[in-house]
DNA sequence: CGGTATTTGTTCGTATGTATT
DNA sequence: AAATACATACGAACAAATACC
C-alpha cells in the first residue's frame, strides 16, 4: 500500500539537502545529469522531482544555467495603513517602484460602484511593480477616480509613490477599508515581470482605500511573488 | 522570438474552453489518448498541458477515471474576530468541523516564545477540519497554552470548536492579535486531508489569538485550498 | 567579441504499474 | 474479470538559453 514513487524521493532528499543547510540560498545545484547518475535515473524522473520543488518555491530553474535554491521570502506587514517602502525599508530591506503604465479611461460598472463614482466616470488606472532588493515583489493595478482627485496622474507620471502623489493631490492620509486575499497562479503576462515561472503560486489581494471620511481614494489589485513575501496582517 | 511550446498551445486552448464552458464544472475533459490523437501530438505533451491546468486548479485529475472540471472558488470572510462555522453560516453555507486529533505535550521553542509561556511548558495541539457543505476548506493546528487553560482538552475532545471550548474554560471572548498569509504548495499529507492535489496553492495563514487582556490564548496555522478560498479582511 | 560546450526545456517513442469503470 | 485511463519510468534527439574560453 505504502509507495513512494522515485521522483518523490528524490524530491525528498533534496528538500531535506535544503532544509539543512547543505544547499543554501542561492546555491547551484548538481545538474540533471549528475543527479541521474548517482541515483542511477533517468533524467526525467529527476526533472519531475526538480519540477516538484520549483512548484513549492524552493527551488528556480533557469534555461541553460542550472537549478539554484530559491532565495528566502521577503516579510511584508499588511495593516490599515500600508506603506509598502516605509514597510520594507524598516525591514532592512532596499525597496524601489517602477511605473509600468497609466491610462485615463472611463470606470467598468465594477469600479464605479467600489469607488463610489458614477458609472462612466473618468478613472486612472496605473500598473506599477514593486522591488526589494531589486527583486521583483509584486506588480499591481490602482484604480483612482479622477474627478475626486485632479493632478493625480502627473503626479504619479513623475514616479511618486502612491502614498507621495495622493499626498501631492491633498489626500494627506488614507486608511484600507477592506482587502481581500486569495491564492492563484502566475499567468505569462504576470510571470514575466515578476520575474516567476508562468503557474507559481501568487498572493493575490484586492483593496480599497478611503480617505479619513471614508470617501474611496483607489481601488486596487495586487500580485505578490508567493514565495518572496509574506502578508502580515496586524490588528 | 514568440514561441509557444505545443503544451502550452493545448492547454491555452482547454483553458478557453472551460472559461466559456464548454466543459462546465464537473465535466470530463476527453481522455489522453484522444487529446494527442486529435492535436498530433504525443501523449506526454497533453499530460504536461494538463498538469499546467492541474496547478492553476481548473483541472483535477484521478487516475482510472479520467481527468475533470474543478469546481467554483468559495468566499471566506476574515476579519478581527474570526469564526469560521458563523462566517460561512452567513455567507450561506453549511459548515462543519472535525478534530482529526489532539496531543499534549512540551512546547517548541518558537511556540513558547509565541505564546509567551516557559520553554518546555506543556502545550495542547489540536488538528482540526473544517468543511463547507461538506467539502474540506481547511485544515488547521491549533497550538494552546495548558498551563493557562486547564480542562481545555476535555472541552476540545467533545467536539467544541475552538471559540466555545474556550468559552468552557472561561475565555469568553477573544481577537486576532496578527495574522500572517502566504501563498504555498500543498504537501502529500495536506492534499489528502484537503482533497486537493499534492502540489495545489494553498493559503497558509499563522496566526496568533490572545484574550481582552493581550495574553496569548492560542497560536494557530491554517491550510485553506487555495482554490476553494477567498480570505476577506475587513477593518 | 565569437564560437563552443554545457545545461535546461520540449517532444517524441515505448513499456509497465495502478486505480477506476 | 476485463477494459479503460491516468501515473511512473526508461530512452533518444533536438532546441534554446546560458556559461565559458
């Protein structure tokens, strides 16, 4: 009844390997062929005990390079407030924010009722990524009412934060009123810029912000790498 | 430069076909054999575009049978106060809860430093599953304080769940002091208790509950079939 | 910088095991 | 009990990305 197939045995060992230090972070592993030499397996078995690993984190493949031991997660508080550089720079961590894109457009009937606008309104929708390190963390979609909030998109064409450029808009502070997590997988559009394999395991959470009258400010969508961070919620 | 593998085609094309049902949730999806007899391909192509399919959670697989439309994701309000039997009650479903086995014994390092009590102090875990008209949503260890909570264990063995065997040993209320949320892979033991493939994205939630005074009164983690879970958090 | 070797990724073929129908 | 269907495992070849000299 027992039966332990051989790529999950391999898988096995080397998750132990890891877990025990004797690959660290970063490290290269044995190549394929190495490894189905000495366990005396085909090479695919080994792919499928590799595969098994990558699908839990642990491990990163890259095309021509080898197989690396996956870098530990990164910890991300998630509270009322979130700061997402306050919050990793007193984690001790280099964070930075890049601007994929901006679009002024009209709002779905889903934004306008989350936003609290008439349905039509003119909305801004920015796509923007977050690093630690360099490292990609999450890339996320804000979706802002314009009317309540003019000059926005200029302020956030010159990089601000979301944070800075509310802040430049006269919304001096704001408060999550509601977030939702989830887990799904990386699409291709998705793993590209979060630098993850299409199919990893991604945190997806939706929010709305208001503002201290509890007026919606954004209503946004973001997608964390799963296995570099993990939201903290504090009460 | 674009370049499509041919499982990645197939499974771009089954994902359409279930995104705009033609096969409906609980459908079987054509066999193997006949996928790669239909697209020309080989056999293991189709089974990698499966398995691609297999870990978003659209598919799931049983051997001998066939492989198959997943069912429809759940929605799982989180919020300070957590209670899961009352949070599905009034989202509409019939939940339910199982102790699949409790042990006492000397706490961990990191527990007692979590629950604040002396190295070595006897602690009370608790596994537990929890269900939604009768499909696992989650499975749980609960990490309690015995020293602090005596008769805890009697009121836990009768089948309470963990509010109202609290309530028995005189906890009458208590909140979520922080809640920590990561994207992870599905372990063999998991995937059967959950019902879901070894390997499938789980949200693991670790989280610790104290009583009105602050003091730790549980320390708990928690499983939830990614795919099955939405987390809502709502200040 | 360029060419070559290395390493992972894809795809085919074939055989056998195991669970379900 | 037999047929069906997914799971595991072996072998071979080539493609694509990277590393190295």
């Amino acid at each position: 009844m027992g039966y332990t197939p051989l790529w999950a045995a391999i898988a096995h060992l080397l998750r132990q390997d890891i877990a025990e230090g004797r690959y660290a972070p970063g490290d290269k592993l044995p190549t394929e062929a190495q490894m189905s030499d000495r366990h005396g397996v085909n090479r695919h078995t080994v792919r499928h005990a590799l595969a098994a690993l990558v699908q839990e984190g642990l491990v990163r493949t890259r095309r021509g390079a080898g197989a690396f031991v996956a870098a530990r997660p990164a910890d991300y508080p998630l509270g009322k407030r979130v700061r997402f550089t306050e919050n990793l720079r007193r984690a001790g961590r280099n964070p930075g924010r890049e601007v994929l894109g901006m679009e002024a457009r009209a709002a779905t009937a889903e934004e306008a009722a989350l936003l609290d606008v008439a349905q039509g309104a003119q909305i801004l929708a920015s796509h923007g990524r977050s690093f630690a390190d360099g490292q990609p963390m999450s890339v996320s979609e804000s979706i802002f009412p314009l009317e309540r909030l003019p000059g926005l998109d200029a302020a956030l064409a010159e990089g601000l934060g979301v944070t800075h450029a509310l802040k430049a808009v006269g919304i001096s502070d704001y408060t999550r009123a509601s977030t939702r997590v989830s887990a799904v997988l990386a699409t291709a559009t998705q793993a590209v810029v979060l630098q993850v394999r299409e199919g990893d395991p991604l945190l997806k959470t939706t929010s709305l912000n208001v503002d201290p009258e509890g007026v919606p400010v954004e209503f946004g969508r973001s997608w964390f790498a799963g296995d570099r961070i993990t939201l903290t919620l504090e009460d």
